[in-house]
C-alpha cells in the first residue's frame, strides 16, 4: 500500500466510525480505487463511495507534514521571524475564518467539478494541528462552494485531525 492510500484508508476508517456511530450503520471498506478513493459496504450490500482530499492552515502544510518541505521547520520559523523584525516580510496567521477557509472551498471546489457515480460522499481530511470548530463556518464554507452540480449525494464532510469530529457541509 502506497502512501497515499494509507492516507486515504485512515481517513475512511475515521470518517466510517464517526459516520456508522451517528446513523447507527455498518459501513466497512472493501476496496481502495482511485476515483472513488474508497468503496465501502454495509451489512445489507448497500454500497457507499468515498472520495477522500486533505486540506490544509496554509500551502505547502501537508508536503511539510509528509516531510517533503521544510517551510514549517524550526530554522524556516526563524528565519521569517528574523524577515518579519527587518520589515521585510509580514507576520503569518492562520484563522478559520481566513485563509482556513479559503484553503478548504479550493479543495472542495476542485473535487465539485469531477464526477464519481452515486452513493459517494467526500471526505476532507483537516490536517491542521489546531482543533478548528468547523460548524462556526459551514454556512460561510457554503457560500464560498459551486454546489449547482454537486457530484456527492452522499454529503460533504469534514473529519479533524484526530478523527474524533465529524462534520457535515452538505
């Protein structure tokens, strides 16, 4: 298993516990695919498609997390302090109500644009080390989606970090 399925097994593992537990279903993976990323199914044959995107606070947080880029490293910490004490370079925040959210529609839009048969849900993957409350922004994450053509009659979800949250955006 490469690790980008392992990636997208762990978050359908997740997703599929918190997801079972709500609705009191038995949705199990059988398949890894590639679109859709997992195929699932319950006691009764019944099938459930997941498509599975990480998100991220700002660009590049996931390839630095996979340790591909060191722009969150200690010495990228000081050196952009030291730019920031110079004038040279503001100071970077990361706000749910930001660039948070800007970043979560972006991943989500890119995947409204694609089709991937019925039965399938999208699953974002929140990779941030901050335990953002999502339901404070699902309605401002919906205005910023193009949902007329929304492939995922299934729901679009959002599963923290730590996959203990689940939450609904559609």
């Amino acid at each position: 298993m490469n690790e980008k399925e392992k990636i997208e097994k762990s978050t359908a593992e997740g997703f599929l516990t918190l997801f079972n537990s709500h609705f009191g279903a038995t949705f199990s993976i059988y398949k890894l695919c590639d679109a859709p990323d997992v195929k699932c199914q319950n006691s009764e044959g019944e099938e459930l498609n997941l498509e599975v995107t990480l998100t991220e606070d700002r660009s590049k947080d996931i390839q630095a997390s996979l340790g591909r880029s060191n722009h969150r490293s200690v010495e990228a910490l000081e050196e952009h302090n030291k730019k920031v004490a110079e004038g040279k370079e503001q100071p970077l925040f990361s706000s749910l109500s930001g660039n948070v959210l800007e970043q979560a529609a972006s991943r989500i839009n890119e995947k409204l644009i694609k089709r991937y048969g019925s039965n399938t849900a999208l699953v974002v993957r929140d990779t941030s080390g901050v335990d953002w409350e999502w339901d404070s922004v699902i309605e401002d994450l919906k205005n910023k989606l193009n949902l007329e053509n929304n492939p995922f009659d299934k729901g679009i979800w959002i599963l923290n970090l730590a996959k203990t949250k689940l939450y609904q955006v559609t």
